[in-house]
C-alpha cells in the first residue's frame, strides 16, 4: 500500500508544472458561486485545502470522485459539512495520509489520481460487487454476489494475487484492482487472457456492419473540472480519433481541454473546450468526424447574441432589448427594477460582455449573506437576486426587498427573484451589459417596473395581475374622444396617447405608460409654454385642443385593437 501511495504522490508532482488545479472563484466584491451548472472554473494556482463548512464548486468537485469511489454517499451539495469530512477522512485512513478531515492538496491530488477504493475485509458497497463479479468471470470467486468483502472474497483476491506474481495479501488496493480489471488479467485455470466485460458506457461496434454509429446518449455538460464515466468516456474517444494522448483518468484537465478544442477546430465547432450537446453529438453519434490530419471542416458561423442589456443607474432599472428588422437592438423584451451599487460602492459605468459564468446560488463571504440565480458581469459585479441569510428561500432579508429600485448593493445589480431567473434562464455568454448612470430621471418608467408587496408568510411577492396589453396608438389619427382633462395620477388610454404625441413632437422622453407623473407634467408644461399657454402641467381640454389640432380638422376614424385569435 506504501509503494501504491508514493508512486501516486511522485507521478503527480512530476506533471505540476502540465496541470492545471480548481479552485473557487475569490471575487473582489461580493459574488462566490455555490452550487454552478453552467460555470467553468480555472486556476493556476495549487488548490485550496478545504475545510469544514467551505462550500464551491470545488467542494462539490471533491463530494463528486468521492462518491464515485464508495467513500460518500450524501448529496452533491457543494457545501464541506460533516458527511464529506467524514469521507474524506476515512480517504485519508485508507491511504496512509494524516486523518485530519482537511481536503489539503495532497490528498486532493491522490484523491483525483485514484481510480479504486482500496477494498479489505468488511468493505460494502457496488465497487465490492464488481470486484466479485470479475473474480467470479476469471474463475477464482465462487460465491454469492453479495457486495459484502468478507473471508471468501479476500481468499479470492489472495489466490489471484498468487496468479498474477504479486504479495497475496487478500486485500484488494489499487493495483490489485487495476490487474484485475485489465485485459493482463489471467483466469484461474490458466495463462490465457480473459477479455474484461464492457463498462455500461463503453461503445461497442457493430461487428456486420462496423462503419456504423453506435448512439451514446448526451447526459450532461463536461468542463475543465469535471469528473467521472462520462469523462472517461470523452477521453477514450478522443484517444481513437487521434486527439487525445494523456491517461483515460476521467478527470477533465488542461490536456482534455486542449484536446476537446483541438477537435472542436478541426470540425467547424465553436472553439470554446467545453463539450455540450453539439460537441458530444458529433463526437459520439455521427460518422462525419474530420481527423486530427484531415482537412478542416469550415468554421461556424456565430449565431447572432439575441440580446442587449442596459442598466440605467439613474432609475435604479434594466432594460432587456431584442434585435429589430435592422439587427438593432431596440425592441423592449423585459424591464425590472433593480438595485446598483450604492455611491460608495458603486457598480461599474461601461460596457461588459457576459462569458457565461452562473451559479444557482453565490455566498459573498465578505458579507455573510447569500443570493439566487447568479450571472456574471465582471469579476467584481453580477446580475443576482435579493439577498438571503443563508440557502434558504424563508431567509430572505426584507431589506434588500424593500430596498429595490434604490442603490442598496455592493457594486452587484439585485433583482427580483423572479428576474434574476429571467436572466439567469435565457442570456447567455457574449450578451453586452451596458451599465449607466447618465440617462434622464424617468418617473414613469421607474412606477411601471414597482415591485409587489412581499407575502411574508412564504417570503414571495404577492401575486398581481397580469398587465394589460399596450394601448393601440396610430399616429396621425383622431384621439380618444370626447377630450377631458387629464392630470397627475390618471392612467387611461387617453394619457398614453397623449404621451405618444408628446414624443413624436420632441417634448416627451419617459416612458409612455399611460400613467400620468412627474415626467409627463414636465413635457405639458414645455408644450403649454410654447404655445401661449398657462403652464400648469395640467392637460385640460384647451390644452389637448392645441396638441391634436391636426388630427381634429381632419379627423379619422380611431384606431380599435385587432380582435384576438
């Protein structure tokens, strides 16, 4: 066992400067992600010794190969609680490390350089039914399959150690296990080689017909940092088609990577080292893969990003456009209300590309505060909901609720949960965010976006009904009639459509949302001043007389919205 350890411990210092480690990401404001699905994580840096109560994609990392070697058996959660310090200590046991419950380095690289538990008499568990199951094809297991390492298995494992020249110890470490999973493995009755049976997710040929395609199902993305089967799987692949030539470790690192891009180049692929659906597809279930030394599939051509997003401080609102006719985005698709970082801490001015980075939840350590649906902006700053108190939906901290639509963060813009997920649904890597403070005070916009009143008995906005459709306004044709005063507070159509005039005549600038506040006073009043009127920013009917003076001397009939389908 001594020599299986040193040996592991000296080939991984030997490849440190070839490899690349993962570690959580130590934003400089206040983003950690907790549990990722769609993040990639990379450092050069060695990897952080994790301890009791850390939590990050690391920690679910490690949960992840522990489970796959038998020694976990909790939920991938990504947080290091009891369950997972007793695993890794009972990790460190089995291989002569200090039991110290600390994922340290050391264990880490042993742990993610291990294929096998090392097994003994009283281990359990589906790596011991395997283990039976082989002895039992090679000849030197005869009894039941049970799961269970006891008397009769260790006697099996001694006398094929016996066969094979090596110390029969009746314990089966990882060498053992490796011999005997192998295609050196030799049966009982003799020298002859016994083929070893296909893993479950091994491609297997069709030997009438071996051109053709054996369908392997896409389970989930694989990234730098992951591990497991499918893993394996991708490097044995990548192995036969010429890209690959590291170990088949089912631990995805930078010659993984490199290799996943290699082979994304060569076929017309987004190049980006991550293997998803596309990816695995034309890895795995199509025959028209070109080869490390053929000529190059043509590459692909970007699909258009379908959005845009502004962040206007100075209203505390983001904005969601969609592509018009023209390729410009100017089409409103979501409007939300926000919190920015405050003046002292406040959230960039500028322009920023997404690169895809999200996490279901983040943790800000320098606060002790957590949130929902994280999408990074920078490396400082991201899209993510109101703040909780720890993983918990009742956890919500009321403050930050109460506090949306004014700066409340630091430098992150909050949202409402329902909008955090919006984001965190449906933009993706390369979306611009723009982040600005310099775009006029909007009263009418900021009351269109308000946010519920929150149920404090679930911690859920109260539900409020749908709005209605948009008012149908046509320019150039008669208003609403008969014309009646229109002041602060009113919300009508008549009020949008005046709004709607106001802006095709230059005076308007806030949103037309039908409700009559403070921007829109504003615009009466302009108008009234220019056209000799008592300036009250109240419209009465003179004033709307004057404003439709063109549609009134030759009116057309009003505009009706279309019946509904």
């Amino acid at each position: 066992m001594k020599r299986f350890v040193s040996l592991l411990l000296a080939l991984f210092f030997c490849m440190l400067p070839f490899t690349e480690s993962v570690t959580p990401v130590t934003a400089a404001a206040e983003d950690i992600p907790l549990a990722t699905d769609d993040a990639v994580i990379e450092s050069d840096e060695e990897a952080r010794t994790l301890v009791l109560n850390d939590m990050g994609p690391d920690v679910k990392e490690l949960q992840t190969h522990l489970a796959e070697l038998g020694y976990y058996t909790g939920q991938i959660t990504g947080r290091y609680g009891e369950t997972t310090k007793s695993a890794v200590t009972a990790f460190q046991e089995d291989f002569g490390l200090e039991q110290s419950g600390q994922a340290d380095s050391a264990t880490q690289a042993l742990l993610f350089a291990t294929l096998y538990r090392p097994l003994h008499v009283g281990s359990s568990g589906t790596d011991v039914t395997r283990l039976q199951t082989r002895l039992t094809i090679l000849g030197y297991y005869t009894g039941k399959i049970t799961g269970v390492y006891l008397d009769a298995t260790a006697d099996a494992v001694k006398a094929f150690q016996e066969k094979m020249g090596m110390t029969a110890t009746g314990d089966a470490d990882g060498d053992t296990q490796s011999l005997v999973y192998s295609s050196d493995a030799r049966s009982r009755s003799g020298a002859a080689v016994v083929t070893p049976e296909p893993e479950k997710d091994t491609e297997i040929v069709d030997g009438n017909n071996p051109d053709a395609i054996e369908t392997v199902a896409y389970k989930k993305r694989l990234a730098y940092g992951s591990s497991g089967k499918n893993v394996k799987l991708l490097q044995q692949r990548l192995t036969d088609l010429g890209y690959y030539e590291g170990p088949v470790s089912g631990n995805f690192q930078g010659n993984t990577r490199n290799a996943v891009k290699a082979f994304q180049t060569q076929n017309g692929l987004a190049v980006d080292g991550v293997v998803g659906k596309k990816t695995w597809d034309l890895l795995f279930n199509t025959a028209s893969i070109v080869l490390p030394g053929d000529t190059p599939a043509p590459a692909a051509t970007p699909e258009p990003v379908p959005f845009h997003i502004t962040v206007d401080v100075n209203n505390q609102v983001v904005t969601v456009y969609s592509r018009d006719a023209e390729g410009e985005y100017t089409v409103v698709v979501r409007q939300m209300i926000c919190s920015s970082g405050t003046k002292k801490n406040p959230s960039s001015i500028g322009d920023f590309t997404l690169n895809g980075r999200k996490a279901r939840w983040c943790f800000f350590p320098k606060w002790g505060d957590y949130a929902q649906y994280w999408t990074q902006i920078t490396s400082e700053i991201a899209f993510h909901s109101v703040i909780y108190a720890r993983v918990d939906t009742k956890s919500l901290s009321i403050k930050s609720y109460n506090m949306l639509g004014q700066r409340a963060s630091h430098g992150c813009i909050r949202l409402l949960v329902s909008d955090a997920k919006w984001i965190y649904d449906n933009v993706g890597k390369g979306t611009v965010v723009t982040i600005r403070d310099d775009l006029p005070t909007d009263p009418e916009l900021k009351a269109s976006v308000a946010k519920p009143a929150l149920n404090k008995k679930n911690m859920l906005p109260v539900e409020t009904p749908q709005p209605t459709a948009e008012p149908v306004y046509i320019s150039g044709a008669e208003p609403p009639l008969p014309l009646e005063k229109l002041q602060k507070n009113n919300s009508s159509d008549a009020v949008y459509w005046m709004q709607k005039k106001l802006t095709e005549l230059g005076y308007y600038s806030g949103k037309c949302s039908g409700t009559y506040l403070a921007g829109t006073i504003a615009a009466v009043k302009a108008f009234q001043k220019d056209h000799g009127l008592k300036q009250t920013g109240t419209a009465d009917v003179k004033t709307l007389e004057v404003l439709y003076a063109d549609e009134l001397a030759s009116p057309k009939p009003i505009a009706t919205p279309a019946p509904e389908s």
